[in-house]
C-alpha cells in the first residue's frame, strides 16, 4: 500500500504541543533543542507555555510549527513506517520537503523563521481570513469576486474554502457566504492576510532567501501547495514554494493528485488532527494513526 505523510500548517497551534513526544522520545527531543540555539530564542518555553496568544504572532507560530512537526517526523521513523509521497498545508510544505531531504532541519528553520518575519512586516494593510464551509468552492468564487480586495487563498475540500483580504470586505463577504447557505462561517485568528497579493513585498525577498539555500532533489514526491501536483525539478520545487505565499493552498487539489498517484494512506505528522477531517471527500485515502 502507497502512504503518504501530510504536514499542517499555520493555526494548528497550540500551548503545550509536542510535550508528549518530547518528554518520551529523546531522538525528538533533540529537534527542539537545536531549534533553541539556531534561532537564538528560548522556542521551548514558548511552545510548552500556557499563554496561546505567545504562539500567536506568525513569525513565532511558523518555526515551532515546523519544529514539532519534525519533532513527530522523526517519532514516525522510528517507528518503522515508510512513505511513498509527502505534502504539506502551506507553512507545512516546508516540512515536508525535509521530510523528503530536500534541506537540512537547520536549513529549513532558517527558511520558515525568514517567511515569518518577512509575511509579519509584508503589509500595513488592515487584513483578515475566514473559513467558508458547506457551500462549493464556485459559490465562494461567486462571492469573492464582487469584492475588490477579496481572494480565494484555500481550497481545503470542495465544500470547504478560506477566504483573505481587506478585513472589512473578508466580513462583508462572510455575510454573502451565511446568506448563500453556508454551513458555518468563521473569521480566522490571523494577523494578515496570508496567501494573497498583500504578501507581495514577502514573496519577494523570500525568493531571494530561497536562492540562496541548497536543495536535494527529493527522495519521494513532494505534493505542491502551488500546483496541486508534484516535480523533482529543483528550480520548479523553489519556485512553487515561494509563489505559494501569494497564491492559492490547492489543498484539494493535492490530495486528489494523491489518489491519482496510488496513495491509499495517510499519516498525519504533527500536532492536533486538522487535515484529517478534510480526508472525508476523499475515500480512498485512509487515515492511519502513528
């Protein structure tokens, strides 16, 4: 059977995360403890805190993401599964390509702590995101566009879409989704507008960190955020990578491809259980626990 490992993303986060495979698991532990000394910050006290408002500000959120999520990898090999393709839910692309030894931890942490001080500063716009569930994706694109700074920036499921942009029309068209029928409406805690042109500023200074870094062509498939597809061409890889920033998550897409490729199950690796509730349009992939 093909499986595949699935990396989430930004706002799976959550005080105390990862303590468990920590406290048990000392080949795991040593991840968080190297993350303390190469971003020159105290991540462990952050993450095993109580406060979630101090793991709220995106360039905090997007390395202890990422540091968990290599943290839970590493649990994972240990335990002697094997994987045939990997993605990643936007920020866990870069999990994921680790996974696949496309770059180094170090290599990545450097990378993911970059993106998030880059999308921090990238706008002084006003921005918001919100989930629309329970309505297809054409309904939303509908809505989307009577608005002028309003983008689709996930395609999660058919019936499940995130939309981002100016804060004030993202609540104008969350009022359109409830009235179209959408089942729950919900503003999302972010503090910009992620996945959209307000991140243009960010795309392009990380493209040039990006440039700069060495990778491996991947040892399995590496599923893009961008493309909903995969390629091991190196140059493609860089560029879909950071054309993600202000593009579409095709995060239905992705998994589709999945399907199409052979993958029958899933591991999901890290924190909490987010995508796999977003597996149930997709039958033949089956969830398997760690």
């Amino acid at each position: 059977m093909k499986t595949a490992l699935l990396f989430p993303g930004q706002g799976s986060q959550a005080p105390g995360m990862g303590k468990k495979v920590f406290d048990e698991h000392e080949p795991s532990r040593r991840y968080l403890e190297n993350a303390n000394e190469i971003l020159g910050f105290d991540l462990q006290t952050l993450i095993f805190g109580e406060d979630p408002e101090a793991l709220k500000p995106t360039e905090i959120a997007q390395p202890a993401i990422y540091t968990v999520s290599a943290m839970y990898f590493e649990f994972l090999r240990s335990k002697g599964h094997t994987f045939d393709a990997v993605a990643g839910h936007s920020l866990g692309e870069y999990s994921a390509l680790h996974a696949a030894g496309v770059f180094s931890f170090s290599e990545g942490l450097s990378l993911v702590r970059k993106r998030g001080l880059l999308m921090a500063g990238s706008t002084e716009k006003k921005g918001g995101m919100a989930a629309i569930i329970g309505i297809p994706f054409e309904h939303v694109e509908q809505i989307v566009a009577q608005f002028l700074e309003v983008w689709i920036a996930n395609i999660n499921t058919p019936n499940q879409t995130v939309i981002s942009g100016a804060l004030d029309q993202v609540r104008e068209a969350m009022a359109s989704a409830k009235t179209a029928g959408a089942k729950i409406v919900v503003e999302l805690n972010v503090s910009t507008a992620f996945h959209t042109p307000y991140m243009k500023n960010a795309e392009k200074e990380l493209t040039e960190a990006i440039d700069r870094s060495v990778f491996l062509t991947p040892r399995v498939p590496v599923f893009s955020n961008f493309t909903g597809n995969y390629s091991n061409d190196i140059g493609q890889i860089k560029e879909n990578l950071t054309r993600q920033l202000t593009g579409q998550v095709r995060w239905s897409q992705t998994l589709s491809e999945m399907e199409a490729f052979g993958v029958e199950g899933v591991y999901e690796v890290g924190f909490g259980n987010v995508l796999k509730g977003m597996l149930k349009p997709f039958p033949k992939l089956k969830y398997l626990p760690i």
